[in-house]
C-alpha cells in the first residue's frame, strides 16, 4: 500500500551530506589536477569499496559480495519476499578520472538509505545499493565487467581468468584486495533498477535543462579497418600513378562522419584510432589502419549505417584495397517504460526542467536492462566533459538527481504508511 501522495512528494534527500560523501571518496586516489585515478581492483579501489561499506553499514545495512566483487548493501523492507528496488553503479575510474562518473550513482544509492533512515520511513519492498566492479574497463576487460556476469552476458570462469598488463588475473585481484565474495554472481529478481549519472556529454547544459530521462542506450558497431595500397617516393610519382593508403582512408573518415550525420540526431560516427605506415615525410603511405565506431538508437538505423559503411570501402577507385572487420557489437538497449515513467514523473513532482535523452556510452544499466526493468537519470556536467580530471557537476543538480532517485525509487517500493 502506498503512503498518501503528499507525504511521499514531500521528502528530500540532505544534498549537503551527498556532496560531502562525494569529495570524501574523490580523496581515495585523488590526482594533482582535481580528478581521481581508482583502477579497479587495486589497493585504491580497496579503499573506497571499505569505505562505502564502511558507511552502508553505518546506515543499518546488510552486505552481500559476490564472485565478481560486486558489492550489495541491504535496506530491509517490510515483506522479505518482495524483490527489492535496486540501484547502483561504479567507483572505479578511469586513469585520469573525475569525481562523479559512477560514484554519484553508487552515492546518491547511499544517500537515499541515509534519507529513509533520516525520516524513519519503511518501505514495503526492499531497497538495495549496488557497487558494480570493474564498469570502466582501464584494467581489465570486458568493460562492465560486474554487470555484465550478473546479467549473464559473460562466463565467470572466464572473466575470472582476464589478466592486466602485469598478468595479474581478476581472480588474483579480487583475492588481493579482499572482495573475492562467496554470494553466487548471478542475478536475481528485481523490482526495478535506477542508475543516476552525470550525462557525460553537452546535451542537458546545452538545454539548461536539470534531469535526463533516459529512455534506452545506443546500440553500438565498431571495427577495424585496414587500407592497402603501396609506398613509394613522395617525388618521382606522378599524382595520377598513386596508390595512397592515407588519401583513400581520409575519404572513409569523412565517410563516416556523413553516415552519422545521414541519421541525426542520435546517429554517431567516430574514426577515434589511426596507424599510418611507413609514416614518413616523403613516403606516400602503404598501408593505413584505424577504428570505426557507430551508434544508432534501433538496431534498424544500425545495419543501415553498417550498409553504408561497408559499400564505401567497397566504392574506392584509387587503386587500394580495403578490409573491414566488426569487432564488437552491442545491441540498442531500449529501457522500461514504467521506470522511465516513474523517473519523469519524480521529476515533475519535483518541479525540474528535463528531456528525453538517449546514453550514447555504456552504462551498467545497459545490461541491468536485460534481466531487471531499468531506467537511468541524466544530470549536467561542465562543457559535457568526463573521463578527464576536470569532469565537473554543481551541487545543486547533484542533489536534484537525487531527489529524483529517492522519489523514483519509493515509488517502486511503495512507502508502509505510519
């Protein structure tokens, strides 16, 4: 039974205690140019997994690890066999991180508990913060790594097997730092799972708007491409007698960059690696490799953009020959409609501009998705910049996205009335 609608619609989170939980944890690998640097499952990574513990604990809650170091803290509800709405996401962090990419989800999780703590609210079902390991990938692959063996996208076995480029294996690691947990690593009923992050691009700030309403994420292609032709003297050769690796190869970079643009406004297109060889001055280059990625919303505008991708390697008349290999495939993931719902509705109880956004980077949502019904909140960060030491968010939309996580997640829980 639901409490009445005001009593619900009144309750805020201390946004004071989530910034200052937020700059505690930044200590935890904190870098000379304002941003952090917590690889997963390093002695840092130890230290902000003890340190949320330590305060989930504080909060009354329960704590479960499982086999691939994720961690679940535990705020009991009134009927134990209810699923419990979840929440959560990652502290690890790129090598020149920032403060907020991951740990404002797994944060404002706390914060919520801390709240109904506060308020002494029951709630019906269970409420349930997550620390999923590894989400960034910079030690180890796959990324999304914890999410990604809870949902069943990746054998344990194997992932566990996964070294870095010191050889140490995720097994080893986890031993290592002492989360090599005993709770099967699979995932189990969910009511709902809610993801608070900033947005990591321009989109919210360009529209001065405060909440994203994620509705899905976009379904990603990404390959190799590798264009021959043959090296020879810069000066001697006539232009018309050329076989130039790198002309034939700037022409499908700007091939791309039209096919994103063919299919706006969420189409992406990326050219973000390249190996010109023999990379001389005065050679006309042999051989040229690089990285394609392309995003789509559907899987439909996906294989259109890989239709055309393909059909301009094919299309080169400059004497080359082009090889394109797909390397990874992820497919668009639309979220649940209930749980958009409730994020936008959260948001307009709470009186705050927002728009429909779709994630253009993975998140662990993306394979919570699979197995829970999920939605995330977009907050603004400064200039859209993240993965970089200077990432930015203001207090104020930090603690405006966790207003709409609490509201959002109480009402998947639905609130005991006193």
């Amino acid at each position: 039974m639901n409490a009445p609608n005001h009593a619900v619609s009144t309750v805020r989170i201390n946004g004071a205690r989530l910034w200052q939980s937020l700059m505690a944890l930044a200590k935890i690998g904190a870098t000379p140019k304002g941003g952090v640097c917590r690889l997963a499952l390093t002695e840092l990574d130890r230290q902000g997994r003890d340190l949320f513990v330590q305060w989930a604990r504080e909060a009354g809650c329960t704590i479960r690890i499982d086999t691939i170091g994720n961690i679940f803290a535990r705020r009991e509800g009134r009927n134990p066999d209810l699923p419990p709405v979840l929440t959560g996401s990652h502290i690890d962090t790129q090598p020149t991180g920032g403060k907020f990419d991951g740990n404002y989800g797994v944060l404002a999780g706390l914060e919520v508990l801390r709240t109904l703590n506060d308020l002494d609210i029951q709630t019906e079902a269970a409420i349930e913060v997550a620390v999923w390991t590894n989400e960034e990938g910079s030690r180890f692959v796959p990324v999304m790594m914890g999410s990604g063996v809870f949902a069943g996208a990746f054998p344990l076995a194997d992932t566990l097997k996964q070294t870095d480029v010191k050889n140490i294996s995720v097994a080893t690691a986890l031993e290592q730092i002492g989360y090599a947990g005993t709770t099967p690593s699979e995932h189990f009923p969910i009511k709902a799972y809610f993801e608070a992050h900033i947005e990591q691009g321009p989109i919210l700030e360009a529209r001065r708007d405060t909440i994203g309403v994620v509705t899905g994420a976009l379904g990603q292609r990404w390959y190799d491409v590798t264009v021959t032709g043959m090296e020879a003297h810069a000066g001697p050769t006539p232009m018309e007698l050329r076989k130039d690796a790198l002309l034939a190869a700037a022409d499908l970079i700007r091939c791309v960059n039209q096919i994103a643009l063919a299919h706006a406004p969420h189409g992406r297109g990326t050219v973000g690696w390249l190996d010109n060889y023999p990379n001389s001055r005065n050679v006309i280059p042999g051989q040229v490799k690089f990285s394609v990625d392309l995003r789509a919303p559907s899987d439909e505008i996906l294989l259109a953009m890989d239709a055309s991708i393909r059909k301009a390697c094919t299309q080169q008349e400059t004497g080359v020959s082009v090889d394109i290999e797909q390397v990874v495939y992820f497919p668009p993931q639309p979220f649940h409609a209930e749980q958009v719902n409730a994020v936008k509705s959260a948001a307009d109880q709470l009186g705050l501009s927002h728009t429909e956004i779709v994630s253009g980077a993975g998140h662990d949502a993306v394979y919570l998705a699979r197995v829970a019904p999920t939605a995330m909140i977009f907050i603004p960060c400064k200039d859209g910049i993240s993965h970089n030491e200077i990432e930015d968010a203001k207090p104020e939309h930090i603690t405006a996205g966790g207003n709409v996580l609490l509201l959002a997640m109480l009402a998947q829980a639905h609130v005991v009335p006193h």
